[in-house]
C-alpha cells in the first residue's frame, strides 16, 4: 500500500513539475501572438525592467524628473519601474521570461539582443513604426547593428562602454614621449620603456596595463585592432582564430613574455583602484568610466590622463551597452514603443549616461556640456565610427563565457595562441551547431 | 550547581595561570581570533575613508581622516529605512516559522519511532543537496502560479500568484532542512529517560516536545534562531526576483547599488554593509548567552 | 533504512515484533505514530512544494536542452554524454573533490578543538566567541578584499612573510599551481566559525557527571577530551559533517569573489559550472543535468558515511 501512495505522488509530482514548466511555454505563445489594439490613442499600464538608472539617484532622475515629461506626452499610459543591478539582469530576465510575466519594456546589453529576438521575445520595432532608416540620422551603422537582428530592428542603444587605450602623459613625458603610441610596435616600446622593476626584478610600474580589463574585452580591442573580427560576415563562422586573431593573442602573450611589461597577478577586474590612478601603470587598456573614479579620488590627474586608439592595421576600439526592447507579448505595444523612443531619446539617454559616466549612443549628444567636460566620453563618441561590438549570433551569451579561460591559458603559457583560440572556436562551432 | 561543574573542566584556574601550556594556547587562540576580525575591522576602517585614501599605494590600513559622512551620503543612495525594516520582517518570519515548524520535525524523527521516518530523514537531507541556481526557477513558477493568488484561477493561470507579495517572501524560504536536521540531531543527543517518564505519565507527544524536551536545548534554539535570521538577513537573489517593487525589497538589494558593472563604491559598500553586520553581531553577543549548560539534572536519577 | 533506525527503544525492534505489538495495543502506538507524522507533516509539506518539486523539476529538465527563453526540447542524455565529455566540468568535478577533502576534515577538527577551549571559563571568552564567529557574518566582499591582499603578490601579507624567512614569493591566485590550495585556506578558514557554533551548542548538552566521572578515574583533560567529549558530540559531529560536505561541494562564493573560477579553470567548481550554465551561457538543461551529478555525488557520499560511521545513534 505505501509503494502504491508513493509511486501515485511520484507521478503527482512528475505531473505538477511538467504541467509547471508546459504552463511557462503555453503561457509564452499565447501572449506573444496577442496583438496590442491600440489604433489612436497610445495607452495602458507599462512594466519596465533596467539595471540602469540604479539607486536613490537613478530612481529619482527616471520617476521624478524623466518620466513626468513622457506623461506630458501620453497622459494615458502608466509606468512601473523594476530595478534591478546587470549582476542580476539574467535571473530577472531569465525567470521573466520563463514564467510568461515579461516586462514591456526591458534594458539589456549588446550581444544579447540576438538570442532574445531569435527566440521571440522581443518585438520588431519595425512593426511599431521605428526602424533603422529612421534612427540612421542619431545613429552610427555600427552602434544601431547591436540592436539590429536579421535586418529588423529589435533594440535602440541608450548609453555605451567603450573600451581603447588610455596613457599617463606625465609618465610618458618623463621617458620622453610626447604623444601616446600611434601603432603597435610603438606601443610595444612605450611599454618596455615605461615599465619598471626594482633591484629584486619585482614589478613597480607596468608599462602597459592589460589585467585590470575583463580579458575578453581586453583581447577583443587587440582583435579589431590586428583586422581580425569575432563571426564571419554572415555569422556562421566563428573567425577570432584567423592569422589576425591568433597574431593579437600572440601580441598579448609577448608583451606578458618576452617583454615583460606587466606580470600575471600585477592586477586583475577585482582590484578597487585602476592602476593608472596610483601610478602602477603607465598605460592600460581602459574603460571610459576611469574618468568617474579619477574625479573622485585624484582629480589632480584630470589634466594627465591622454585617451588614443590601439592601432594596428586599423584602430581598434570595443563597445559594450544598454539597449530598450520591447517585449514580444506586451499588452500595449504602441506605448512601450513610445516609452522606448522617449527613454533613448536625448534627454533621457544624456541623464542616465551622465549618472553612470558613460558614452550616450546618440551623436548628437556630443555637443552636450556633459560630454564636453567629459575627455573619455569625449574621446569615444568622436571615435565611434571604428568602435565595434561583441555578439553577432544568437549563442554569444553562450560562447563569450570560455573566452576568458582560453585567453589566461595563452597568457599562462598553458596553450599557445593558435590552440587557445582553435579550441575555443570548437566550442563555438559545437554551441553554434545544437 | 551546574555551574561548578563546568568549572571541573577547568580545574582550579588560579593554579594553572602561569602555566606555559596555557600561555601558549592564550596565544594560539588570540591569534587564530584576531585573523578572524581583519575583514571585519578592513570593512569598518574602509567605510570611514575619503576617496583620495583609498587610492593610496601601498594601501593603508588605518584612516588617517576619518570620513564619518560616508555613513550618511551611503544611506541616501538607497531607501535603505524600508529595506531593514522589510529584512527584519523576513527575518523574524522566518526565524519564527523555522523554531516551531522545524523544532516539530526535528523533535519527531529523532524520538518518535514511525514507519517512514529513516526515509523523511534521509529525504530532508537529499534536498540539501541540490544547488540554488537549478532549484530557483522552478522555485520562482511555483510562486507565479500560485492557485487563487493575486489574480490566479484555481489552476494558477491568468494572475501573478504570490509575486510582489509579502507571502513569497516569507513563506518559500521560511523553512530549510538544514534547521530540521540540527534540531533532531540535538533532540537525539538528550537521554530517552525523559520521554519514556512522560509518555508513562500520559502527557501527550506535543506536550513532551514543548514542556519536556525543548528546554533542554536552548542552545540549539539560539543556533539555529541565529543562523536562519542571518541567513535570511544575507538574502539577495530571491527577493529581488519575486519583487518588482522598491518597497518589498531588502538590505543587500540596497547594498548592490554601491557594486556596479565596472566599478565599485567601496566607502559606502563598506558603510552600508558594516550598518547591515551590526545586528547580526549583537544578535550574537545575545545568543551565546544562550550556550550555557543546557543540561540540566531535571528527571533524571 | 539501511542503517539502524536511530534514537528510541520502540526503533530497535524488528519490524515484525513492532507490528505484532502494535496490534496488540493499538491505541498508544498509532497515537504515537500519528503524533510523528502530524508533528513532521508541516516541514515536509512546505519542503515537498518548495524543494522536492524544483529537484523533481531538475530532474526532468536534465534531459532536455531548455535555454529559458525557448521551450524545453527533449534530448535524452545529451547533456549527460556532453558532460562526460567536458574536460572542464571534469576539472570542476576534481577540484571539487580536492576542496571537499581538505578543507571539511581541517576545519571541523580546528572547530570542535576551538570550541572545546571557548566553552572553559577563561578570559574574555565571549569576545573570543564573536571574534570566531565574525567571518560568518562579514560581508562576502570584505572578506575577499582582505584574503586578495593577503595573496597579492607585490605587497601581500604572505609574500612578506615568505621573504623575511628568505623564500621566494608567489603569484598566489594567479598561478594554476597555487590557486585551489589558496582557496582552500580560505575554505578552511571561512568554515571554522559555523562549525564551532555548533559544536559549542551541543558542548552544552553534555552531563557535566560524565567529566566528574572521568577524573575521579584519573583521566586527564586530553583523554576526557577523546573519552567523552568526542563520543557524546557524535550527533553534532554527524551534523557537521554531513553538512559541511555538501556545503563543501556546493562552494560557490569564495570561487565567485575570489578567482572566478580561473586561472584557466583552475579553481572552478561543480556549483560554479552549474551558475555558469544557468545563468550565464543561458542553458538550464545543462544546469540542471550537472546539478544532477552533483546530487548524485553527495547522495553516493552520505550514504556510505552513514554505514560507515552507523549514523549517529547515541
């Protein structure tokens, strides 16, 4: 009698489990085929989730001075705000999605908008009435393909992370150099140059920073700048294990190596202060962020810190960032949109950009006064048209994980660079092929 | 009378003092104590530092300003008055549901013998066993789906089921095997004795549990009341999912404020988390109060 | 069921003579059998809904490719034939292993040593006690700021110490070599206060007679410690290690905070795989497929600890 009740809650169990999960997905398709009626009037009560405008600050600019204005607009509409952190912008995302009670409006990063369209999630823009052409003008072709999918726009950029070369320009000066290294080699002797070591042969100042940066990143710079680039043109390839991109890891691992410009576990993403701050780096592959903690904690070297672009066979820069979505199955469409447009609009995206010190993906905020004031912001947005992004397939958010790993095997001697990168791009191939 | 007792262990203190042993083991002990309290003391020392010191290469360790406003500034950057008191809310609740429900269980698998217990035993601990991350989303569909709650149907379609409510904060986590399996363990270490005494004096098991058997144990109680509030009192993860709403979210929410993408706010994460430490410090300084001599001589010949 | 049933006279008796006496009188033997199962029903319940499901749930998702975002596919053992082929949860799966070993048998003996001496009466006791219960309640990251700079290589703590002997210093964290045994001192080091809590607690439960007993047989404080103290801490000390191992095999924030699970994968863990295949490669199935074998590694451990050492009859 026991094994009967007991086999019977096993199946309840087996049962609830299924039913729990089948529920998720029925509830999936059936609210994504929904179609918002809202011809005329733009309305109804919207959800929003950003791991940006973050805090008491953030809270305050977004409700109290943000959306005001867009209620000015569409007196009719309503917005609930989910904050959230990007540490936990998965899970939110992930359990959103999963249980069926997507936000209408979601703030997530470039290379995720892939697999977020390829699996219809999010709405195609086009089909509310924004499309690229539209935003081609506010826009550089590169920053608006992060939130394009199969020629459909799924996602408009608000603010960016960049990545590129930052300098010491009193270091510099005192080893005799007038301008931050303008090509590979130069930067290779700026770096030897620049570094030093005491009687012990212990590290003292690197001359060239390339630990303090998350190491896909870092190597992805070194990666455009050698020519190399992460997928083929039509993405069905991953690519990063070319002769450029083997050469840009080779590059790395002689800097490390045969010249000695920084050491393993000089510093790595966990130190609380960038190198170039305390005078422990001379250079360093940077974030345009520093500028936020230099004002902070040594505004003395305001005048010291020299952005420049990491050339090789073409200048080199990496952006990351913050795009609006719309979500597939919302309610109310035509006001996520519309909340959409006015949250990557100029004023919004300047304030959300300014609270974060990050790069606004408009051009035209580039006149701002925040900008002006702002040498790395700056710096970035006059580059933008070189800077290139990660992500391309709808696996990056699965792929991008093993880069790390495979770039600390290369710079620990573990694996040359052409196993390294070989390896990792099986794995990719393997993740692009499931 | 039990007080003397312990002291055998120690016999006549004032004999020993000089004793070199002992000198070696004082040292030994304040060693092994003082390598325990650097986090603790970097975190309160750090909280108080200016921007332009913790830069500083080699860092330091003692301030030499003492930036007291960082308190201030790092409690504005957050609600932080709602999230303690809704981390106090969960924390009591669970700590409560934890005492009695789990007290219950655990009392029943170590002195009451019932066919199936070796296996709800073993069952406790296998879910144990299993990590977070996997159990959180169907965690979180249970929640969703709740049946007859916030706007579900009797098959749990249509609403949001318990999320941005107090229930999915309170109830889900209110409960770990982890407490049920201390608390029989404790139960089984008291002598059988006592329940044979009362069961043949017909008190009821209920009664055996609360009047006979659980005052034994208050150092078990103030463990597990200990670490189930702290426990709780740590929690980020769960309460930021099931909530979308600013005034349902606790303490290390408001923490993660000071942790960005790329940079960290370490002045006020210090001073936020040393605010967030202090109860669970006096909480236990008020339950080692508790480890005394449990066992008390009542019952037994 | 295996082992002893634990604890109770009536649980010593065979089975049949249980039943044959039960029905000879009924009443006072289902009362307490129903006492039991009333007194448990609410844990197990609310343990049933909230964890039995989800690990039932992890169970079945561990067949299928489900990514979250897409419905679940059903693959078979896939995901079982992938991870016997990952050379990295391979690693993960060692290390594990290598953590669990050290640092569970290290820390409870400091603990239960420790919590021995704190429950004497001596000098500033109760500061002793938080002082050693202080790493539990630090916060994760203050705790990982200061083991970072004891570990760095250019100005740590260790490095220094090593140069006065004269020994060169090392790239702790960051060289492959050194970085599982760094974790694991802080693995041990971390895990000394719970543990030492416990044992206090349960120091409390013992007859204070059985010491007066000891000594007036002349036995001296270590053979008391081995004579006394350790046998009636044997329900404790199953507690503990029971707990510590599966705490051990699901580390996660040490790794988190303090390597990420590299140099080159040499410090990542079962648990961090899991997270990484959860929620960061966004393949659930995966996750759950690898949180299976780790399931199927404690539950394989405790069960032979438990014939092993008989459980924890007192």
């Amino acid at each position: 009698m026991t094994s009967w009740t007991r086999r019977g809650a096993a199946a309840l169990l087996a049962a609830a489990t299924t039913s729990l999960v089948l529920a998720a997905c029925g509830d999936d398709s059936e609210t994504s085929s929904e179609n918002g009626s809202g011809d005329g009037q733009v309305s109804g009560e919207l959800t929003v989730l950003t791991p940006i405008f973050e805090g008491a600050e953030g809270k305050a600019l977004l409700e109290e001075e943000l959306l005001p204005q867009f209620y000015e607009q569409y007196p009719d509409v309503t917005v609930t705000v989910d904050y959230t952190d990007y540490g936990s912008l998965n899970e939110k995302l992930t359990t959103a999605v999963a249980s069926g009670l997507v936000p209408d409006v979601m703030m997530m990063g470039v290379g995720w908008i892939e697999a977020f369209a390829e699996n219809g999630i999010l709405a195609d823009l086009g089909e509310l009435g924004i499309t690229v052409d539209d935003l081609s003008e506010d826009f550089t072709p590169e920053i608006l393909a992060g939130g394009v999918w199969q020629d459909d726009l799924y996602a408009i950029p608000i603010m960016l992370d960049t990545r590129f070369g930052i300098a010491r320009k009193d270091l510099l000066a005192e080893a005799g150099f007038d301008e931050p290294p303008s090509s590979l080699e130069e930067l290779r002797e700026y770096a030897i140059a620049l570094t030093e070591r005491d009687s012990g042969g212990q590290l003292q100042r690197a001359g060239f920073d390339m630990l303090s940066m998350d190491l896909r990143q870092m190597y992805e710079v070194f990666l455009f700048a050698h020519g190399g680039s992460l997928f083929s043109e039509d993405f069905t390839e991953p690519t990063f294990n070319s002769p450029e991109g083997v050469a840009a890891l080779q590059y790395l691992v002689d800097l490390m190596h045969e010249d000695r410009v920084e050491d393993i576990g000089f510093s790595s993403t966990d130190i609380d202060v960038h190198p170039l701050l305390n005078d422990r780096a001379a250079m360093a592959v940077g974030h345009n962020n520093l500028w936020i903690q230099l004002q902070e904690a040594a505004p003395e070297l305001a005048d010291q810190l020299v952005p420049f672009t990491i050339t090789g066979s073409e200048p080199g820069m990496f952006f990351g960032g913050t795009l609006a979505t719309v979500s597939a199955g919302s309610d109310h469409p035509e006001a996520a949109a519309a909340l959409v447009e006015f949250l990557t609009g100029p004023e919004a995206a300047l304030g959300a950009n300014e609270q974060r010190g990050n790069v606004p993906a408009r051009t035209e905020l580039l006149d701002s006064e925040y900008v002006q004031n702002n040498p790395l912001v700056q710096f970035a947005m006059e580059n933008l048209e070189i800077a290139q992004r990660e992500g391309g397939v709808p696996q990056w958010l699965e792929i991008r994980g093993d880069f790390t790993p495979a770039i600390e095997a290369a710079l620990l001697g573990e694996k040359t660079p052409q196993q390294a990168l070989d390896d990792l791009a099986g794995e990719a191939r393997e993740a692009m092929a499931r | 009378m039990s007080a003397a007792m312990t002291q055998t262990t120690a016999a006549s203190p004032v004999k020993r003092r000089f004793d070199g042993k002992r000198i070696a083991l004082t040292c030994v002990l304040a060693f092994g104590a003082f390598t325990m309290i650097v986090p603790f003391l970097w975190m309160i020392l750090t909280s108080v530092k200016g921007p332009g010191e913790l830069i500083e290469f080699p860092p330091t360790f003692w301030p030499k300003e003492w930036a007291w406003s960082n308190y201030a500034e790092a409690l504005d950057a957050a609600p932080f008055a709602t999230y303690f008191r809704n981390s106090f809310i969960i924390a009591t609740g669970h700590t409560i549901i934890t005492l009695i429900f789990g007290a219950m269980a655990g009392y029943a698998l170590a002195r009451i013998p019932f066919r199936g217990r070796e296996l709800v035993f073993l069952g406790f601990i296998a879910m144990l066993m299993i990590p977070t991350y996997t159990k959180i989303v169907p965690q979180f569909l249970i929640v969703k789906f709740m049946p007859l709650f916030g706007g579900n149907d009797i098959l749990g379609q249509g609403g949001s089921g318990w999320l941005n409510t107090w229930w999915a904060l309170l109830i889900p986590g209110g409960l770990s095997p982890f407490a049920i399996f201390l608390f029989r363990q404790f139960y089984l270490s008291l002598p059988r004795e006592l329940e044979e005494a009362a069961r043949i004096d017909g008190l009821g098991e209920f009664r055996i549990w609360g009047q006979v058997y659980t005052p034994l144990i208050k150092p078990a109680l103030a463990t597990v009341a200990l670490l189930t509030f702290q426990d709780s009192w740590n929690n980020f993860l769960w309460p930021l999912l099931v909530t979308t709403r600013d005034d349902l979210r606790v303490i290390q929410v408001g923490l993660a404020v000071f942790r960005q993408e790329e940079t960290t706010q370490w002045a006020y994460l210090m001073a936020g988390s040393t605010l967030a430490t202090i109860p669970m410090v006096l909480l236990f300084l008020v339950a080692q109060r508790y480890f005394i001599q449990g066992f008390t001589n009542a019952g037994i010949k | 069921m295996t082992t002893k049933p634990s604890g109770t006279v009536a649980g010593s008796e065979p089975a049949t003579a249980r039943r044959w006496r039960s029905r000879r009188r009924p009443s006072a033997s289902r009362k307490l059998r129903r006492a039991g199962w009333l007194m448990v029903a609410p844990a197990l319940g609310h343990s049933i809904l909230w964890i039995a499901i989800p690990v039932l749930a992890t169970l079945v998702l561990s067949f299928t490719d489900y990514r979250v975002i897409s419905a679940p596919r059903w693959v078979g053992l896939d995901n079982y034939i992938e991870i016997w082929n990952d050379a990295v949860f391979r690693k993960a799966t060692w290390n594990t292993i290598v953590y669990t070993f050290f640092t569970v048998p290290v820390s409870m003996a400091v603990a239960v040593v420790i919590a021995v001496l704190l429950n004497q009466r001596i000098v500033g006791r109760t500061l002793y006690r938080a002082a050693f219960f202080l790493p539990h309640v630090t916060a994760t990251v203050a705790i990982a700021m200061v083991w970072l700079w004891m570990y760095n290589p250019q100005y740590g703590l260790l490095n220094g110490l090593l140069s006065i002997v004269g020994l060169p210093g090392q790239v702790w964290l960051g060289n492959p070599d050194w970085a599982l045994w760094s974790v694991i001192i802080v693995g041990i080091w971390q895990g000394i206060g719970i543990k030492m809590l416990i044992y206090l607690a349960a120091l409390q439960n013992i007859d204070p007679n059985l010491y007066e007993a000891a000594s007036i047989d002349g036995a001296s404080k270590i053979q008391q410690f081995f004579s006394v103290t350790l046998p009636m801490l044997k329900p404790a000390t199953f507690f503990v290690f029971v707990v510590s191992i599966i705490g051990a095999f699901q580390v996660f924030d040490q790794i988190y905070v303090l390597t990420d699970g590299g140099p080159a994968n040499a410090t990542t863990m079962m648990t961090y795989e899991v997270y990484r295949s959860a929620f960061q490669n966004f393949r659930m199935g995966m996750a759950c497929a690898q949180s299976v074998v780790l399931f199927a590694f404690l539950i394989v451990l405790t069960v032979v600890n438990r014939r092993l050492t008989g459980g924890d009859d007192t």
